[in-house]
C-alpha cells in the first residue's frame, strides 16, 4: 500500500534557520487552499489510490483552524481507501494547539502527533527563533495525551550555538520524561539564504567534533531509556516508528499532495512546484514536473543505509548483479573493521559511528558497484 504526504504551507512565523516550503498564514488563503488539495485528491489519476500512511506535514498544519483539519481529513477518507490500521500523523508546532483542537484531531481520524519542540532549553528556543518555551511544549504533549493520542512524537536539534553535549543530554532526559514514543533529533544545518546563513552565526556553532560527540551520547543516552535508533535520526519505542517515513527509506511509493511535495508514484519521482498561488489556481497538480530519474539500484543503496536494518543483500544482488553485490560486501567488512559497519543475516548496515561518516561510506559502496 502507498502513503500519502500532505504538505500544509502555512506558518505563523519563519524560523531563521528554516527552508521548507511556508509562507505566514493568511486564513482566506488556507479556506482556498484546503479546497485545491479535496480537488486534487478527486483526480482521476489517484482513483481507487489505497493507502496505509497519511502524513499532513508543513510549514504548521497545526497553525490551521481545526476544522480546515477535520474538512481535509473528510476529504482523505472520501477520496482514498484508508486502511483499517491506518498510521495518521499531524505535525504540529506546541505553542498553536488546544485542548478542542487535539480533540479534533483525533476525531478525524489522526492517530499520531510530531511536535516540533526542538529543544528543553529556553535560551536555546528563543535562539532558534521558536514561538515556544518548553513549559508550553510539556503543556501540549500532556493535552495530546489526554486527547487519547498514543502515539506522540518529538523533535530535537543538536549542534546549536552554544549548545554542550550536556546540554543535549538535558534536552532528551526532559523529553523521554513526557509519553512520547518516538523521537527525530537532528543537526543542525545552515540552509544557503536562510537567516541563519551568515557567517557570525556559524562561527558560533559547535565544530563537528563536538557535534559528532553529542550525537554520539545522544544515541546511546537514547537508547538506554528504550528508545532504540532505527534510523540516522529516528529513535522509538519498539511499535512506534514511523510507518510513514519508513516508506521513504524502503523506496516504498507514496504520493505527495500541495506545493513543494515530493512524490515517488509509479517509479517515478515528481515534485509539486513551490508556487501556493499557482497551486490554488490550477485545475489539478496531475501532471507534475519529474525530478532527476529514478534509479532503484543508487536509491536502495543510499536510502535503506540511513535504516538500522541497513540494505539486504539478495535485494541488491537482484538489482545490481551478485559479482557487483559482492564487491559492496568486501568493502563493508573493510568498515567493520573499524567499527563503521555492520554484516549479519545477510544485511549491511551501519553503526551510529558509520552514520556519522554516511555520505563517504555510501559513496564508497557506489563506487564499489560501479554506480559513481
Ligand atoms: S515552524 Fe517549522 S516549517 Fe515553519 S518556519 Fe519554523 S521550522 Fe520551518
């Protein structure tokens, strides 16, 4: 079955550090704009689409008003065949929901909740430009829980200016206190053209030895309170992945909905144009510009190496040949040796170590392939 990524392009505010496609909520504009998503889910092209994933991403769904959420939601289960066990994720910013809202929410059908708290530390919230303090993220994870939500999910970010690896060792002790589940902890990373992209902020930012240092305890920290790492920066209670995301990694198809989705339909990777207005306009986003072709065998070895099950051999030797497969082999026992790979029932995969050095490693695999 196929996913569903919808992609709400509305924030109260810009982050300085922030390059997804947003703009600051207009409420007319989102009226209309949840209307051009329903008109799109009635195209034909996706008649009959099954899908055992939705995930309304952004910018902030949740800066929308709940009953643009329960109208979209209506819109899903009218278009789609939703299956029974459906995983229904909302991504919401701490500071914009409510006791009513998260009780619509769960009302429609969503069963699964990311909040972007990012941080436990006041100073480095404000730093981050966000519109919370942590008291008001604590505030929303409870009310989630309340609203029946079991499964709750949490943001973090590390490498911050300023930030020690204590720091971030706080941040997680404060978070695993909260029922979440599931929680993605990622670098820090400065976007060309960001308000973050100048050369007084970055010079303050921790260099990458530190950087990999925090990482580093972050996972083990993690891991030790049960939340076991299944991807480069996803960590969750065993049940508690996410379904959704893990669809991106396994090179499973979904279909993105709204400007700047990404879609992998048919074998075929599109992106919507990061154009709202024009999105609104437009009659339909079926044909959709492709992005750089699709090719499974540089895609499986680059995707499923972000996963802690790491990529499996019969599929790569089906995909690029087992003389080519077997060449992969020899170079990921080299990286053992150094503590960087893993081989074992008939997988690859990497370690939290490997993880960190991913792109010299991927790129080393590709080259043993013959594929770069
Ligand atoms: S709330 Fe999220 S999507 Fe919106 S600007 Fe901030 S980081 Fe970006």
């Amino acid at each position: 079955m196929r996913g569903i990524y919808i992609h709400i392009p509305f924030c109260l505010r810009k982050c300085p550090y922030c390059d997804f496609y947003s703009v600051t909520l207009d409420r007319s504009l989102s009226e209309q704009y949840i209307d051009a998503l329903i008109r799109n889910f009635r195209a034909d092209k996706y008649r009959g689409l099954c899908a055992d994933t939705v995930y309304i991403g952004g910018g902030t769904p949740s800066a929308l008003p709940a009953e643009l959420i329960s109208k979209l939601m209506e819109g899903v289960y009218k278009n789609f065949s939703i299956a029974e066990n459906a995983e229904i994720t909302i991504e919401a910013n701490p500071c914009t929901v409510s006791d009513d809202k998260l009780a619509a929410y769960r009302a429609s059908g969503i069963n699964r909740i990311s909040f972007g708290v990012q941080s436990a530390d006041d100073r480095e919230l404000k730093a981050l430009g966000r519109l919370h303090d942590f008291d008001t993220a604590e505030r929303a994870i409870e009310g989630a829980q309340r609203a029946g939500f079991d499964n709750i999910s949490a943001d973090m970010m590390i490498g911050l200016s300023g930030q020690s690896e204590r720091d971030v060792l706080n941040s997680a002790e404060r978070l695993t206190a909260l029922p979440i589940r599931h929680i993605s902890a990622y670098m820090l990373k400065i976007e060309p053209n960001t308000a973050f992209d100048n050369d007084k902020l970055k010079a303050s930012l921790p260099g990458d030895d530190k950087v990999s240092d925090m990482y580093l305890s972050l996972c083990k920290f993690l891991e030790g309170k049960g939340f076991y790492q299944y991807e480069i920066s996803n960590f969750a209670q065993t049940g508690f992945e996410s379904r959704h995301n893990i669809k991106y990694w396994r090179l499973e198809e979904y279909i993105g909905f709204g400007p700047a989705a990404h879609s992998l339909f048919d074998k075929r990777r599109l992106r919507v144009p990061r154009d709202l207005r024009g999105y609104i306009s437009a009659p339909l986003q079926t044909e959709l510009p492709e992005e750089e072709p699709f090719d499974e065998r540089v895609e499986y070895i680059m995707l499923s190496l972000r996963l802690r099950e790491g990529l499996d051999m019969q599929r790569l030797s089906a995909l690029v040949g087992s003389s080519s497969a077997q060449k992969l082999k020899e170079r990921a026992a080299a990286f053992e040796k150094h503590g960087l790979c893993r081989l074992s029932d008939g997988r690859v995969s990497l370690t939290p170590e490997g993880f960190l050095v991913s792109n010299s490693v991927i790129l080393e695999f590709l080259c043993a392939v013959g594929l770069a």
